[in-house]
C-alpha cells in the first residue's frame, strides 16, 4: 500500500508509519504520576480530610471543580456549598479521591486536543462516566476495588485522543464518516486509518510504559473475554461504555446507535458470570440502571 498521500485523498498507514508518527505524541505525565497518587490517597481516611483539603485549596482547577460538582450533585441545598470542607463532607472521600485522579489527566488530554474539532466536552463526559459506571458494575458483581479500575474507565478511549493529535486529518475524516452513523467507529477507523483507536491507544500505552491494566483495558475494551488476567475490570468497562451509548450520555465519537439488547448481549456479562446466573444478572443491571439515572447530574457538575 503506498504511504504517500495525493492531495485531497488519505490513505491508511501502515504500522510502522503509525508507529513513527506516534512517537513524536508528547507523554502525559498525569498518567505516570496516577499511580504515586493512587497509593499517597488510597487509604486516606476521614481523619486526613483536612490535610486533602489542604492540598485541594493549593490547585484552583481542583477547587472549582469540586465545588461544581458538588453544587450539581446537591442541587436542592438551600445555600450553595463555597468551601473545601463543605464539599469534602458531602461528597466523602471517595469521590473526592476520584476527582483527585481525573483532574490532571483531563487538563493534559485537553491540551493535546485543542486544536481538533470534535465533541471533546461530550467526549469527557463519556470518558468520566465509564469511569464512574465501570466502579459500579464492579460492585455489582462484587468484584474488589482498588481504584484502578477507575483510571482504567477513565482512559479506554485514549486511543482517540491520541489519533486526533496525531493523525488530525484521518481523525477529521473518520468524524465525518462516523456521523453517517451506519458503520461502527472501529471499522472506519481500520478502513481510513489502519488501526483501530483500541489497538493505538494500547501501543501509545506501552510505549510509556503505563501499567498492563490501562494497556490491556486500552486494547480489549471491546473484547474483553481476550484481556485475560485484567478480564473482569476490562469486562466491567465494557459494559459501562455500552450502556453509557445505549442512553446516549456524553459521546464517544461512535454515532452507530447501541441497543439494549446488544448490551445484554455483550461479551463482558460472560465473562463477569461465567456461570450464567440469570438471577444475579439481573439484579446487577438492575442496579446500573439506578446508576445510569443519576449521572447525568453527576457529569454536568464535573466537565
Ligand atoms: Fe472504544
Ligand atoms: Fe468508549
């Protein structure tokens, strides 16, 4: 296939250009720095809220996204919450450490994608609403946490934030094929690019290094019965991505219509019960649903 493009038409790349390209794609230090953080708040408890307050005053992007996020949570409080520790109280400490998390990687993803025009509002609201769902599909199941599989919700579609820094003209292009909304994104990505955003954003991964979970989540998030040791978190996110497109909250960039009964269908509920428990099943989905009616709200406070 030739590499050169001839004016107005683009060609797929092979992936040894796909790899040179993405070399010159700057690191995000909030993805390395994640774990460290991960392990300084991880058993940080109600005692140490005013030392996290403390940190959370010194970072003003932090503090107003806190106090949003908590004003839209608790939107009925007859006066508005204005101080750290107000929000610290009501949101408790795992929200706030969830926040502690996402903030960074938000702000470096939105400087790598400044210049591209795409829903980037709608796609962070999906992006932190896989998080947030993927925590509760794990509970459901009453799989253990520890927070990961938060950053792993967080950062499955990296892939494209990648792809639009880049390789900003395929990326345009396959926007523009993906509004059609006939065809999976995936399939227009191999089809206009070369490489779906999945398999990219798992070289992108490896290639700084970042822990086997995100690469793994990264690569398998649409395959999860495939990520072997990381299946259940890869398996929990994959359900928090359909159903985020099935109610059609925040956006992906994948315009192709989810059903429900694709997601019922989906290959991450095997691999979450294996064993086919119909009874728990249910229960589980119907708990998500409970879930999926409030983070709207939840969303509309954070991004
Ligand atoms: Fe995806
Ligand atoms: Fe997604």
């Amino acid at each position: 296939m030739t590499q050169s493009a001839t004016p107005g038409k683009l060609n797929p790349l092979n992936l040894k250009a796909i790899e040179s390209q993405l070399a010159l794609c700057p690191s995000l230090p909030s993805l390395s720095s994640i774990n460290k953080a991960l392990q300084g708040l991880l058993h940080a408890e109600q005692r140490y809220s005013a030392q996290i307050s403390e940190i959370i005053r010194r970072d003003p992007s932090l503090t107003s996204r806190l106090l949003r996020l908590v004003n839209s949570v608790y939107y009925g409080l007859s006066t508005p919450v204005n101080s750290i520790e107000e929000a610290v109280f009501y949101l408790g400490m795992r929200q706030i450490r969830q926040l502690t998390m996402v903030t960074p990687i938000i702000e470096d993803f939105q400087r790598l994608t400044r210049q591209c025009n795409f829903p980037w509002r709608d796609f962070w609201q999906h992006s932190i609403g896989t998080a947030i769902l993927t925590r509760e599909v794990m509970t459901a199941v009453q799989a253990p946490l520890d927070d990961s599989d938060y950053v792993a919700g967080l950062v499955h579609d990296v892939g494209k934030i990648v792809m639009a820094w880049s390789f900003p003209d395929h990326f345009a292009e396959i926007h523009r094929l993906a509004l059609e909304a006939t065809r999976d994104l995936t399939e227009i990505e191999i089809e206009v690019l070369g490489m779906d955003h999945a398999e990219l954003g798992a070289l992108y991964l490896e290639r700084h290094r970042l822990p086997e979970l995100m690469i793994r989540t990264a690569r398998f998030h649409h395959h999860p019965e495939k990520a072997g040791e990381h299946a259940t978190i890869v398996a929990s996110v994959q359900i928090a991505d359909l159903l985020l497109r099935s109610e059609k909250i925040g956006c992906s960039g994948n315009y192709l219509p989810v059903t429900s009964e694709q997601c019922l269908a989906a290959d991450g509920w095997k691999v979450l019960f294996p064993d086919a428990q119909e009874e728990e099943q249910s229960m589980a989905r119907a708990s998500l649903h409970r879930s999926l009616e409030r983070l709207p709200h939840i969303l509309e406070g954070l991004v």
